[in-house]
C-alpha cells in the first residue's frame, strides 16, 4: 500500500490519488505539485479536530509536529 508522502492518505484508492506519484488529492494541486506547507498543514488540522476533537488553535500546533516527521516536510 502507498501512503501520501504530505500527509499519510492511503494512495490505493482512485479516488484519493491526484496527478503526483507521492501526494493525494488533497495536498498536490491541480498540476501534481505539492501544495504549500501552510495549506497542508491546514488540511491536516482540520481533520485533527474532527478526529481527535480538539480546537483548530491545538491541531495546528499537533500538525506542525506531524509534518516535521513527513517525508515531504521532514526535517533534520
């Protein structure tokens, strides 16, 4: 199985692949490339406040540490 390397989507289903080999829909825009940080990590957070029920302030701060461990975003 493939995984988004922005944000850990599942990449095997149609529906969740976009025009870039590494990125789902949600974080490539229209021509493949990776969206910028910011945007992703704003997608990011919204799903941490559905899915963990916190405030959008709290999941913001979660999806930056989130991000620093993707491979799009890693850092050093």
């Amino acid at each position: 199985m493939r995984f988004c390397h922005a944000c850990t989507m599942p990449l095997n289903d149609q529906t969740e692949n976009s025009k870039a080999k590494n990125f789902c829909k949600h974080c490539a825009d229209a021509d493949g490339k990776l969206q910028p940080r910011e945007q992703v990590q704003k997608g990011v957070a919204g799903w941490m406040t559905e899915w963990q029920g916190v405030d959008f302030e709290t999941a913001m701060k979660r999806a930056d540490h989130f991000l620093k461990a993707m491979p799009a975003f890693a850092e050093d």
